[in-house]
C-alpha cells in the first residue's frame, strides 16, 4: 500500500501538467481531428485512476503501523538483561572472575550498574538486581533494587560502574527489607579475592566477612576495606517485571512467585556458576 501511495504522488503532477496543456484545455476545433481528440481520450482513461489513487492514499496512511516504543516493563527487562551481562564479564575475565570457592559460599549475589552524575559527585544513580540462596540451596527469583552514592571503581572520564557483591550471610540480605542497605556501614565489606589472587585467601579467613566487593578497579587489592554506597529494594518495580502484587520479601524467600520469563537466563547463569 506504501508504493501506490508512493506512486499516486509522485505520478500526480506529470497527470495534471498534461491535464492543463494547450492541446487539451484551448478550445477545440470545430471538426475535432483525430489528433486533437486522442489525448483528450487518453487523459479521460487517466483520469479516474488518479483519482482513485489519490483517495486511498489517506487510508495507506492510516493503515500504517505506529513506530514501537520501549514500555516501561521493556527498560526492566533491559536493567536484568544488563546485569547478566555484567556478571558474564566478569566472569570470562580472569583478572576479575570471582573464585568458584568464593561462589560456593554466597547466600547471595547483588549486581548493580551505575551511573556516573558529575565529575564532583561520583556516581549516584544506578540499578541492580539481587539473588539469595535459599536453605534447601535453591536460588531465588531476581529482584530489582536501586543503587547509589558509589565512587568506587570510577576511572577518570569513565562514565558507569559495574560492581559485583557476594554476600556470605544470611542477616545481611534481610536488612534490605528494611528499606535500604549500606554497603560498608550496616555490613562490613571488603574487596573480595579474584581467581588471580589464591594466596590471598588460602586461610579462608575473607569469607567470614558479610560482603565482598568485586569491581575492575585494579587498585583493590583482596581484603581492602570498602565503603561502597547503598542499594535500596524497588517494589514497583518488581512488582512490574514479574506481573505480581507481591513485594521483595515474597520475591526473595517465597517459593510460590512465578519468574518473569526474561529472568530465567539470569538465574540459570547463577545456578551454574555457584554449584
């Protein structure tokens, strides 16, 4: 339909430029000849057929689809979809990938992203999703939280953060339902070991400590005590992604909340690196 529309406009002044020449609208002779009358006959046939293409042209137009736009749900999506990635990263990259033994031991994984809001303030906005390992050994569903106030990791003229935070307990996570979690001041952190540093955390002493942080930042050196902002839950938007009325307790601890489909990649990645 795009074509004809197409092709009516862009055949319709050559019809009319034809329709208003000398030969057509000066006054015929009074024997018509032969040559006189055939592009009058000619432009009669035309003439309906412009017309026609002219009238179905605001229906072509009408007919045609509205340009898709992102819904909210599609950013959500898009927030865990980035955090899978992040975690992939990480993991592919031997000089950030988080210990197998390190794995085993989570209760649970937080990943968030953030933003970086002026050269002064650092990072503030940003989001994340958090994971916990339930008491039968069974990962949760997902849950997008909010994250913020971050410096960590910024390299100068950098633009995100991308951080990583295993955490060792079970007290931990459950303060997140409180509201808001305090990286570094309601948990202790410290920089987490990498698969690059064995002798670092031999005695397994690091994994006593409630919340270790991974970042790219190679000025961390394993153990490092960090102050690493805040995250905070987001209901709404839970509630959104996973089409539910249930909040981040249920979502966390309840074994009855249905998955968005869109998590299942996430959650099958974090089932396979933990075991």
């Amino acid at each position: 339909m795009g074509d004809v529309s197409a092709f009516a406009f862009a055949f319709a002044p050559t019809l009319f430029s034809l329709l208003c020449t000398k030969s057509v609208l000066s006054k015929p002779p009074m024997i018509p000849t032969v040559d006189a009358i055939q592009p009058v006959a000619t432009m009669k046939k035309l003439l309906p057929l412009l017309l026609a293409l002219l009238a179905v042209t605001p229906c072509a137009r009408a007919a045609a689809p509205a340009p898709h736009t992102a819904s909210p749900r599609d950013d959500l999506v898009k927030h865990v979809e980035t955090c899978e990635a992040i975690l992939r990263e990480f993991m592919a990259d031997k000089t950030t990938a988080i210990p197998a033994e390190v794995l085993k031991q989570a209760h649970a994984i937080v990943i968030v992203n953030q933003f970086k809001a002026g050269f002064i303030l650092g990072v503030q906005g940003g989001y994340g999703v958090i994971m916990v390992r339930r008491p039968e050994g069974k990962w949760s569903v997902p849950a997008l939280i909010r994250a913020g106030e971050a410096s960590l990791g910024l390299q100068l003229g950098g633009k995100s953060i991308e951080t990583i935070y295993i955490i060792t307990d079970d007290q931990t996570p459950r303060a997140l339902l409180n509201g808001r979690l305090d990286i570094g001041a309601d948990a202790k952190a410290v920089a987490g070991p990498k698969s690059a540093e064995a002798d670092a955390w031999k005695d397994g002493s690091i994994l006593k400590v409630p919340v270790l942080v991974y970042s790219k930042n190679s000025g961390l050196y394993a153990g490092a005590t960090v102050k690493a902002g805040f995250i905070s839950r987001d209901d709404e938007a839970n509630q959104l992604l996973h089409n539910t009325t249930y909040g981040l307790p249920e979502l966390l601890y309840g074994d009855w909340i249905k998955p968005a489909p869109e998590t299942v990649f996430l959650m099958n990645y974090v089932e396979k690196i933990t075991h």
